[in-house]
C-alpha cells in the first residue's frame, strides 16, 4: 500500500503528523478507526487496516445501524497506522482545517476471504468489534462513479442485524479523551498543520464555546408568543468562514425521543406545517419542500416577505404554517390553504424561521446553533407578518411539553446548543418530544363508498418495514364532502391491480385493529404506493394497527419509501 497521496499533500518539516514508518505485528488482530471530523463540512472518516496503512473512507452521513441501511462513503488516500490515534485540531490554512475526534476503535475481520482480496474485488463484508460499533457491515465499490480523481465512490451498508441506534451523548463523545467536539475545539487536544491551503476546509469557530443566553422568558408566554426577547450578538467575522453560493440542502432531522438527556439543550416549538428551505441568491428567493420541489408560486406571501430580509444572499430553514382563528398551527388548513385563498376564507400563513445556514455567501452550517440562532434573530428582528422568529424556549422539556399540550401545540423541539447543521442527518443532536401521536403514512388503497359517503369509505395506510409495504388500519374520519372528491379525482391515476400490501389479508380482534380481511379486499380498489398523507391517531395497539386515526391531508414533502413507523427511544 502507498502513502504517497497523503505525503504529498504534508510537509513534515513543519508538521508533526506522522510520515506511517511504523510497522505493525503481523500477529496483531487487524485495526479500524472511525474519526468524526468537523471540517469544511461534519463527516465520519472510516479507516480500516490493511497492509500497514489505513485505508479511508469519508462517510458524511455516518455509520448506519438498520440493517439494508446504506451511506456514500468516498475513498480518500490511505493513511499510516499512527494516524488512527489522532486527536485534536487541524489550523486554518491547513488541509482537513478543523476538529478532529477519535470517535470508535476497536478491531476487525473480513468474513469469507483476506481483507486485501475482498477490498481489490470492490466488495469488503466485515465485522466490528469496537468501543461503539459491534455487527456486521459491508462496503461496496460503485463501479463507474468517481466523483473527481482519486475518490471513488463506495457504499457502506449495515448487514447482519440492527445495531442499537447511537446516542446524542455517545455521538459526541470521544473514545479516549471523553471529550465532545466542542472541547477538542478549544484547543485541549494536540494540534496537527500541513501544507495545503485553507479553500477547502474550515477552521473550527472561537464561538462554539459559547453558551446559549440563559434570560429567555419562561415556556408560558414563550408558547403563545412564539418570539424571542434575546439579545442579538454582533457578527462574526465572515471572511474566516468558507465560502459558499447559496443553495438548497437537504434538511436536518429530528429524532423522536420520550425523553431528553442531560446536557445544554435550547427547545422551540414542534410546528405543524410544511418544512421549506428559502434561499436568496442575488436577491430573488426561491422556496425549497425538503423533496427539493420549488413551492415559491404556492406560497407567494412567504416568499416576498423572505425578499425583505437585509441580506443579498442567504439561506434559512423555517416551516411554513396556517393558524386558526385561535392562532393554533392547523395542517389541515394549510393542506387547503390554496384552495381556501380562491374562496375567500379566513386564514393567516406565517413563515417560523429556526436556523441560518448561509450569509453573504459564507456558509454557516458549523457555527454552534447557539451562535446561528443569535444571527438569525439579528437578521429577521422587526420585520412583518408573515415572517416570524421561532425563538428558543426556557423551562424543562416535562414543563415545556405539559404547557405544549394545554396551548393545542404538537409538541416541542430538543437542539444541542452546540451542534452544527448536519445536512440530511437525524444524528440525534435534534430531538423532538410529541403531545399527540402524528406521523405520515403511505395510502395504498381505499375502500368501496356507503351511502352515507360518496366516493369511497376508508383509505388504507401503510409504512415501510425492511422495503416492504405493511398496512397499519383504515381511516374513515377525517374528510368533507370536498375533501372527498378531490382526493378520489387525485385517486384514479395510480389506480393498479397489485395489492401494495406485503402483510394482507390481516385479521385483528375487537376494535383496536382496524384489519383488511380476504373478503374485505376483493372489494377494495388498490393505488400505486406513490402518495404520503399526515395522519393523527391515539396510540399504536398490539397487533400493529393504529387506535382513532383521523386523516389531516396529503404531503408531497415527503417520498414514500422514507416512510416508516415513528418509536420513541
């Protein structure tokens, strides 16, 4: 194995990182090392030993833990062996600029042939045994994809069974020095430089050490006010952070949680809306769902309000949501928010703004929240209706959550003060607590019209499981007699012959399971599994149905196979 590559890119006479002299023990078990690596964007350096180097893999997504579950990871150069014990902090204007953390070790073996044998054929099937990841993975060559020369593009995949999902606290805790990225931040670890020139990568930022203000107003007037009192800090010094065009990234995610752990935690409100991305390039907006679709024209309000915000170019992440004459975020009137506007109905749309991911071309998505948070609020303060600041709360979650009920609210967000804006990741430094059960499903169906319902009876939802469609219940409650007819219209172009469903016929005792037996099937008419709706049920029952579900309307946010059933950990 070569390091040519990676001493190219050092001058180790102004360096102390490692030229790889080193040999290892041939009777030594074979070594892996996962390294999360905070540069010009948060990934996961994936380092397995073979043939006294490290072979590396950047999976920017992180290690998956469901098995079928698959992330890129791209193959960088090969690294020496000492590498594996880095810890600390690359300087700006240094290659791989940026925190750098020991985040697993432990040993490896490649089922079926040599490591050096499998990795040649493009495809690595292996065993962890480390500190936090334990099971089987599998790397996989994607022949005919390099994304610029010398990476290959590759997919990690979890094999073998589910792997316990990573904590928030594990997720940010060093495997040797304890450490989160934040302290390796402040310098308490060792520092590395080299010879390459800081336009790929950022330096990690002084503010990251920073706390979130403590003098935020108590959760009651928080939640029926929805803004924040907090005093806005001054800008940091952009030209330190790299440069960015502003652009669409896919969102970061919350994990459902019963509960959230200790540690410094800001809370907002769980907004029941759709979520969109608005990015200002040059001055004109553009309104993003978080399936990439361009909603500007749907919501032309929202996006001339966006216009006013004093910067040229930016990008923010907010939910667009419609109020009720009471001002309680309603979905079903944002589902019917169009059609209500050709009627003339009483609806007010507002536009929760919650993060700052560019400004003026410098992307911001490593600052701490904390610090993206403050901008934000600098930014939008004062600005009219519909644009609103969705301000960090104060309380405990149980205060939070019981106030969120009382208030008809969702439910509320968890964001580690600390935590930069992983694009596309639910890494679980977002977290979110919900007062009533509420999550999409995929219609693969519905059943025959009564008389008293024209049309058709009931849909037929279901999630993903493993790939494949199960159904959860039927839902009869829900719709007027508009709604019903919009929907069966929408209906008819995915109508198929192919049940969707891998687990019917299904037969539940009493009322808590709402099943589809044999001779309820044949009169049901079956839809290509292509449409995702918002549903709102008590609880899930035994037998895996849904208890009261109610339909709240259609999501084009969302695709079908990213549906799955929502648990709490």
């Amino acid at each position: 194995m070569s390091l040519v590559r990676y001493q190219q890119k050092r001058n180790f006479a102004r360096t102390p990182e490692p030229k790889g002299a080193n040999p290892r023990s041939k009777e030594k078990a074979l070594a892996y090392v996962i390294q999360k690596h905070a540069a010009r964007r948060l990934h996961y350096d994936f380092r397995l030993e073979m043939e006294g180097v490290l072979k590396s893999w950047a999976v920017p997504k992180g290690v998956p833990t469901t098995k079928g579950d698959r992330r890129l990871a791209m193959h960088v150069e090969d690294h020496p062996l000492e590498y594996g014990t880095f810890e600390g902090t690359i300087p700006e204007g240094n290659y791989g600029a940026g925190s750098v953390m020991l985040w697993d070790a432990g040993s490896y073996e490649v089922l079926g042939e040599p490591a050096i044998q499998a990795y040649h054929k493009g495809k690595i099937h292996f065993r962890l045994s480390g500190k936090k990841l334990k099971g089987e993975w599998t790397l996989v060559k994607m022949h005919g994809r390099e994304e610029e020369p010398g990476k290959e593009a590759w997919l990690l995949i979890k094999s073998g069974e589910d792997m316990k999902e990573i904590s928030a606290r594990q997720d940010d805790k060093s495997v040797v020095s304890g450490q989160t990225m934040e302290q390796i931040a402040r310098g308490k670890g060792r520092v590395w430089q080299s010879n390459r020139g800081s336009d790929a990568n950022t330096p990690s930022e002084k503010s990251a050490t920073e706390k979130r203000t403590p003098n935020t107003p108590k959760a009651k007037d928080k939640l029926s006010k929805g803004a924040s009192a907090q005093p806005a800090s001054s800008k940091p010094d952009l030209a330190k952070l790299p440069r960015e065009v502003p652009k669409f990234h896919e969102p970061m995610k919350a994990l459902l949680v019963e509960s959230v752990p200790a540690g410094d935690w800001q809370f907002e409100i769980k907004w029941d809306g759709y979520r969109s991305l608005a990015v200002k390039k040059n001055g004109k907006v553009q309104l993003y769902s978080r399936r990439t679709n361009d909603i500007t024209s749907d919501y032309e309000e929202v996006a001339c309000a966006v216009e006013k915000i004093p910067a040229d170019d930016f990008v923010v992440d907010g939910e667009i949501v419609a109020l009720d004459k009471s001002g309680h975020p309603s979905f079903q009137l944002l589902q019917n928010y169009k059609q209500d506007s050709k009627n003339g109905a009483s609806r007010q749309l507002c536009y929760y703004i919650f993060d700052l991911l560019n400004l003026d071309k410098h992307d911001l998505k490593q600052l701490p929240l904390a610090r993206r948070k403050e901008l934000l609020q600098k930014l939008v303060t004062g600005l009219p209706e519909p644009i609103r600041f969705s301000a960090s709360i104060e309380g405990t979650p149980e205060e939070l959550l019981e106030q969120a009920r009382k208030s008809h609210i969702e439910g509320i967000i968890a964001k580690r003060a600390d935590s930069p804006y992983e694009v596309g990741r639910r890494s679980g430094a977002w977290l979110k607590l919900k007062t009533v059960l509420e999550q999409e499903f995929v219609i693969g169906g519905y059943t025959e019209p009564r008389k008293s319902r024209p049309y058709f009876g009931a849909l037929l939802l279901g999630y993903y499981q493993n790939g494949k469609l199960m159904f959860a219940s039927k839902t009869g409650t829900g719709f007027n007699h508009e709604m019903l007819e919009t929907l069966f219209k929408k209906f008819q172009k995915y109508k198929t012959t192919n049940v969707p469903f891998a687990n019917v016929p299904t037969y539940r005792k009493g009322k808590s399971g709402e099943g589809l037996s044999r001779a309820e099937m044949r009169r049901c008419t079956w839809l290509r599994p292509e449409l995702v709706c918002q549903v709102r049920f008590t609880e899930w029952t035994a037998d895996g149905g849904l208890r009261h579900p109610v339909f709240l309307g259609l999501r084009d946010d969302k695709r079908p196979e990213e549906v799955v059933r929502e648990k709490p950990v």
